[in-house]
C-alpha cells in the first residue's frame, strides 16, 4: 500500500499539469458559515455524513462478519470489498451520464435507497454469493448517488467558488468515516454484529431524509 501511495505520488509531481485557477471576487463568500445558508450544501452534507457511516461501518465490520461468521477465507472476502469499489469506479461514467439526463435530486434519493438496501440485508447472508449480490448492488446505488451529489455541488460551486464547495462532502467523508467505525465498535460489543449493519443503514436513512428536506 505505501508503494502504491508513493507511486501516485511520484505520477502527480510528474504528470500533473498546472491549472489555471479562476479569480473569485471579494463579494463573494467562501466561509464555510456562508456556503450553509445554501440548502444543497447542507442536504449533501448531511447526507455524505451519514453515507461515510454507513460505508465505514460497512467497510469494518464485513471482514469481520464473513470471516467468523460465516467462514470465508481472506482471498473472498477480498474479492467482496474488491467488488464494492471496482463496481463503484467502472460504472462512475455511465452515473454521469445518467446525472446528465435525469433530475439529480430524485436520483440521489432513489439509489440511496438501494445502498441502505444492501446494508440491511448483510445480516441475513448465509454464503459469499449473496454477500457477492449486495456488494455489487452497493456499488451501483454509491456510484450514482455520489455523482449526481457531486453534479449538484458543481451548481453551487459556481456561487462559493469551486474548491470550498467541493471540500464539503470530503469532510462530511472525514467525519463519518471516524465516527461510523467507532459507534459500530460499541454496537458489536455490548449488542451484536448483525446490529452495525442496521445502524449503518439507518445512519444512511437519516441522511437521506436530512437531504431530501434541505433540497426540497
């Protein structure tokens, strides 16, 4: 991993071309306090929170779950986690494509249904090929929740200038992925492993919700 890291490092300080960066006017407000009066920036806040909880659970505690539970070897459940973010960045531009033809709004909102989906019925697997399904089901409702979110950010970034728009949903992930990992730690001891994926998809719920009322 740290090679890996070092090598995208090294393509970045090589390859990476300078970008010319568009001049914001001083009336233009790029405090944090400012971009939260608009209803989207708190909606996809809200809602990348809560998807980073979930996700961060997800990401902890599925090793967990398939290997004690229900005795997968390290190399599936490698190929689960694989699944989730290769299905994720492969199908990443036809999200675009689709966030291009269709009202974001409703899009977000419909597939994160299916992320939370995907995260309530972990409990209920008994094998790799059902986990197999619901990672790849992940996958397709992340992708484009997350580019239609990001699509909708792009709207705003245009009114707060580009990169303080689009460090929100970086912290909001910053965030959830510390708190998510931590609360399900609790759940998973003092109540049950099955418990970190229901929370996860309720976490998931209520940012939906939060989205869907600050974007309406």
């Amino acid at each position: 991993m740290g090679g890996l890291n070092m090598m995208a490092a090294l393509i970045i300080t090589f390859s990476l071309p300078e970008a010319s960066r568009r001049k914001i006017s001083t009336e233009q407000g790029l405090s944090f306090r400012e971009m939260s009066t608009s209803g989207v920036v708190r909606g996809i806040f809200g809602f990348r929170l809560a998807q980073a909880v979930g996700r961060g659970s997800f990401m902890t505690f599925l090793p967990i779950f398939a290997g004690i539970y229900l005795g997968l070897t390290p190399t599936l459940i490698g190929v689960l986690i694989s699944v989730q973010v290769f299905s994720l960045s492969l199908l990443s531009p036809v999200a675009g494509h689709i966030a291009d033809r269709f009202d974001r709004r409703t899009l977000v909102i419909f597939t994160s249904f299916i992320f939370l989906l995907s995260l309530g019925l972990i409990p209920l697997a008994r094998g790799f090929w059902y986990l197999f399904g619901l990672c790849l089901l992940q996958g397709v409702g992340n992708s484009v929740s997350q580019t239609a979110s990001q699509a909708m950010l792009v709207e705003e970034g245009r009114k707060f200038g580009m990169a303080s728009v689009m460090a929100v949903p970086m912290v909001a992930m910053g965030i959830g992925m510390v708190v998510g990992p931590l609360a399900s730690g609790g759940l998973s001891d003092y109540v049950s492993i099955e418990s970190v994926f229901y929370f996860a998809a309720g976490a998931g719920l209520a940012g939906t919700g939060l989205f869907a009322w600050f974007t309406r």
